[in-house]
C-alpha cells in the first residue's frame, strides 16, 4: 500500500489553515471576551470590596456616634438630674430660710409686744406704787415720800462711811437732790446724820423735776441713789420673770 504524501500534505495544509482560521476568527475573539469579562468581574469585584468598605466605614461611624449619643445623652440626663436636685435644695433652703426670718420677725414682734406690756405695767406700776406709797405714808405717819427716804438713807449711810470719807472734799459741799423741795425737818435730819460720819461736811439741797422721787447723793466721784426708779428697775425684772413663768401670758414661739 502506498502513501499519498501530496494528499496528506494537503490535508494538512487545510488543517494548519482551519486551526489559524478558527484561532483568527473564533478562539480569539471568545479569549478577547473571556478576558473583557474577568476584567469586567474583576472591577465589580473591585467596586464590591470599596462599597462593602465605605458600608463597614459608615457602620463604624455610626455605632460610634450611636456610642457618643449613649453617652452623652446619659450625661445629659445626669446633668439634668443634678440640675433638678441643685434647684430643689435651693428651694428648700429658701423656703427655709423664708421660715426661719418668719419665725425671727415673729420672736422679735412677740419680744416687742412683750416690751411694750412690761413697760405699760413699769408705767402703771410706778405711778401706782407712788401714789399708794405717798398716800400711806400720809395717812400712817404723816410723812412724804422724801421724808421717809431720808429716814432710810440715815440708816445706808453708816456702812458707806469709810466711801464717802474717801470721797469727801471738806471745801465742796456734798449736793443732795430730790424731786420736791426736802422739808427743813428732813433735811436737818441728813445733815446731823452725815456730820456724825463726816464731821465738817457740808450739804448743798437742791431740786430735780426730772428725777423720780426719792434722793440722789453725790460726793465727788460717789453718786448714791434711793429713788422710785430703783425700785422700779427691781420690780421690772420681777415682772420679766412673772411673764415667763404665768402660763397665762407666756406665748411660746408657734403664737399659740
């Protein structure tokens, strides 16, 4: 059997075109596709991966402002609530304070009224206590109120003696006053009683319409006192103490 080499050559001329054809006309064109279409999937892909970033991004951004609004929304609430509380112990304290001015304005209107009763007894008690006084001793022992105190006086004297020596100044006489004029009697009376405690001291006698009745001494730097006003000071302090302790004209802080 023999070789047809010019038909074997042939055919494979026509192959060696067919594949050159099929390389120029289809393979060609379907890789040139292929690789248009993976650079295609490739860019998507690539778009894919920055959208799916920018998305991860914006997700990061906003659990970290939701975190801040947390947060700041706590500190808000916490400051407002701090805020509250600020005002309504401001408040109470005002409210306090407006409570306790209130209770102070009542003590001292109660302290004021208080003063005003005792000086309204002072006044209706001393004018009750002269004119009883004077009257009983007119009536008991036809005296004035002067006369009597002098009687008193002649009796303080002695213990005082070794004062008014010290006091005593034999060129300026010892000055007595009182209210009204001193009988003669009366006053014979102080001044044989002072030489006995002070021989050569001189009395000068003189009259105060300002001065409560009774008699004042002075002798130098000495100012010795017997008047109604003493006594009414001490009677003053009696009835401060009767007003706290009468249940009937004590007022405790509530007004009751």
């Amino acid at each position: 059997m023999s070789i047809d080499w010019i038909t074997i050559a042939a055919q494979l001329i026509n192959f060696l075109v067919l594949v050159w054809l099929l390389k120029r006309f289809l393979y060609r064109p379907i890789l040139s596709g292929i690789d248009a279409r993976e650079t295609e999937i490739a860019e998507r892909m690539l778009e894919a991966s920055r959208a799916r970033e920018k998305a991860e991004a914006a997700e990061t951004r906003y659990n970290d402002l939701a975190a801040d609004f947390r947060t700041n929304e706590a500190t808000l609430i916490d400051n407002q609530r701090q805020k509250a509380e600020a005002e309504r112990d401001t408040l109470i304290a005002e409210a306090r304070a407006r409570l306790e001015q209130e209770r102070k304005d009542w003590e001292a209107h109660l302290a004021q009224e208080k003063r005003k009763y005792i000086a309204h007894l002072h006044r209706s008690g001393a004018a009750l206590l002269m004119s009883l006084t004077g009257k009983a001793l007119h009536d008991l022992a036809d005296e004035t109120l002067e006369e009597r105190v002098v009687t008193h006086v002649a009796r303080q004297l002695k213990p005082m003696a070794a004062d008014l020596r010290k006091a005593a100044n034999a060129g300026t006489p010892a000055v007595v006053t009182t209210h009204y004029v001193l009988p003669d009697a009366a006053r014979a009376k102080l001044v044989a009683n002072m030489k006995g405690l002070i021989p050569g001291q001189k009395l000068q006698f003189e009259t105060d319409p300002a001065q409560s009745a009774g008699l004042v001494l002075r002798m130098g730097a000495v100012h010795v006192a017997w008047t109604v006003d003493s006594y009414i000071e001490e009677l003053d302090t009696m009835l401060e103490e009767r007003l706290v302790q009468d249940p009937i004209v004590k007022v405790d802080s509530d007004g009751h």
